[in-house]
C-alpha cells in the first residue's frame, strides 16, 4: 500500500473492527508519536497483521485506544488485511503491565496484542503502566 500523502512515514496496513463497540479503525505501519496522531499503529519488529506470530498494535489511550477500558473476555475483533482476508480474534486476557514488560512483543504464539498507556484518566501521558488487551485467533 502507499502512504496516505506524499510526506507520511507510514502506511495503512489492515483495518480493526470491534462490532460491540461500533470501532472501525484503520492500523498503520510503526509505531512512532507522529503515527500515533493520526491512528494504532503496528509495532515494528512484531509479525505483521494477518501473518502467523504475535502482531503488536499501539495506540493512544485518550483518543484512538480509549475503546481498550470497554473490551471483555470474549470480545471479537476482526482484523481485516490488504489482500481481503478476514482474521478474527477473541479477547482472552487484560492486564495492567510496566512498560519493561517487553516479554508482551515476543513472537511466541500467534495472537494480537493491543496495548495503551495506563492509567487511561491519567493526567500526565506517558507514565510506566501499560493497559494490554490479548486476543487469540478464532475460526468462524
């Protein structure tokens, strides 16, 4: 895919849906605070969406990732990726974690992991909590 505009650094990569919630978000490459502005971003280093591994998507807690606080164990999302294909996912776990968790990136298993800033009425962004939400994929 290519850049939105001729100076972006990123690009759209796959589409993230959270029908309970009414999300419809589009993800884009990199994770870096001039992406994040403008959407979630995928974390480098992690598998890409829609490939096997654990794909890391960042956002912001009080705009893009503030849905986070709202997901349950069980939520569906779905990942929808270039090429058309439709992963889904369901929430199996969300936690609280310090930023040093990076054990949280490992490409271990295939899963997707959404992680934001915490405390999400926090005052002061960037502190050392971190909010993750882990889903597994799941055949439908």
């Amino acid at each position: 895919m290519v850049p939105p505009w001729s100076w972006a650094d990123t690009r759209p990569l796959a589409r993230l849906r959270v029908e309970r919630l009414g999300v419809d978000q589009i993800i884009l490459s990199g994770a870096s605070g001039r992406t994040l502005a403008f959407g979630p971003g995928h974390v480098d280093g992690t598998a890409a969406p829609g490939t096997q591994g654990n794909s890391v998507i960042s956002g912001h807690r009080d705009t893009h990732f503030g849905f986070l606080q709202q997901m349950k164990d069980g939520d569906r999302i779905e990942v929808t990726v270039a090429d058309g294909r439709v992963i889904h996912y369901a929430v199996v776990r969300r936690a609280v974690h310090h930023q040093r968790d990076v054990w949280l990136m490992e490409q271990t298993a295939s899963r997707l992991t959404l992680i934001t800033c915490y405390p999400f009425d926090a005052i002061i962004p960037g502190g050392p909590e971190r909010y993750v939400v882990t889903a597994e994929p799941v055949l439908i």
